[in-house]
C-alpha cells in the first residue's frame, strides 16, 4: 500500500534510502574491497553529517581509483594541468558532479599511502622551498588502478540500481 501523507512518503523515502545504502554497505564490505590504507568503519550506515551515498561511493573505492586515473605517467591529469593534492580535490569534485568531495586532511594522507606503496612518485616543484607536490602514476599505479576499476564499477551499478529504485518509488 502506497504511504497518504507527506510525512508517510518522506519516511517512506528515508527508509528506501537507509536500506539502499545498508545494501551497498553489504556488498561492498562482504566483497572485501576496502583498502588497508582506508579507514576501518564499523558495521551499519556511515555515521556522521555526510552524505550516506557518497560514503558508500569513497567505501567503495572511488577516491583511491580516481586520484589513481586522474594521475598520468608524465604528471598532468586529464586536463594538462600537474596533479597535485588541490589540483586533484577539484578535479575529483568536477569528475563526479559534486558527488563525492575529498578534503586535504584525506587527499594528502592518501597520497603519501600511495607514494609508499609504489603506486605513484611524487616531486616538489621547487625543491628548496617545497611548495606544491606534483605527482605521476607509476607502472605498478596503473596495475592498481584497473583492479581498482574492476571492483568499483560493479559497486557503482548497484548504487545505480538502488538510486533508480528510489527515483522509481518517488516518482510513483
């Protein structure tokens, strides 16, 4: 039966979500796609004021597969611009549409992760005064980045599914 009110359809809404993202959550975590270099969270929805989605989404790996992509070997992402820790936040922020935004106490944590594990090299453009760090994917970086590839895309296809479910239920 189909919720009368207002206030039934938003908690009707909510309730969709919540089991949306829990579903996600389980799949992703069953499937055994978190990263050592990425936060451990307990078990259930994502707590804090951010968006249930786009914690799945960085849960699933996104962050890492993106900064990984947006990275070419000669060290200009896909725009001709360096990839840099700034340079990379708008970039990830512009890719997604405003979905999934990354904030410097993650992005450059995640960098240094992925310059000790081989998978990127990173060079100061002034090397006296350190100011930006620039950085290139390595051979072992674009390995990395198409299993990484290969266990996203089929978490993002369930996000999609569900996000199409709760459209439909919405919409009807």
């Amino acid at each position: 039966m189909a919720p009368s009110s207002p206030s039934d359809r938003r908690r009707a809404a909510r309730d969709a979500t919540r089991a949306a993202v829990d579903a996600a959550i389980a799949v992703q975590r069953d499937s055994g796609t978190t990263h050592p270099s990425e936060p451990a969270r307990g078990g259930g929805r994502p707590s804090g004021p951010g968006d249930p989605l786009s914690a799945v989404l960085r849960r699933a790996g996104v962050v890492r597969v993106l900064v990984l992509m947006l990275m070419t070997p000669d060290g200009t992402d896909d725009a001709d611009e360096p990839a840099y820790g700034s340079r990379l936040i708008e970039r990830i922020r512009e890719v997604s549409g405003g979905l999934v935004t990354v904030n410097p106490n993650t992005m450059y944590p995640l960098l240094r992760a992925l310059e000790d594990e081989g998978l990127a090299e990173g060079s100061w453009e002034h090397p006296v005064r350190r100011s930006r760090r620039f950085y290139r994917i390595t051979d072992a970086g674009v390995a990395e980045r198409e299993r990484l590839r290969a266990e996203v895309l089929p978490a993002l296809d369930e996000v999609a599914t569900a996000v199409a479910a709760l459209r439909n239920e919405l919409a009807s």
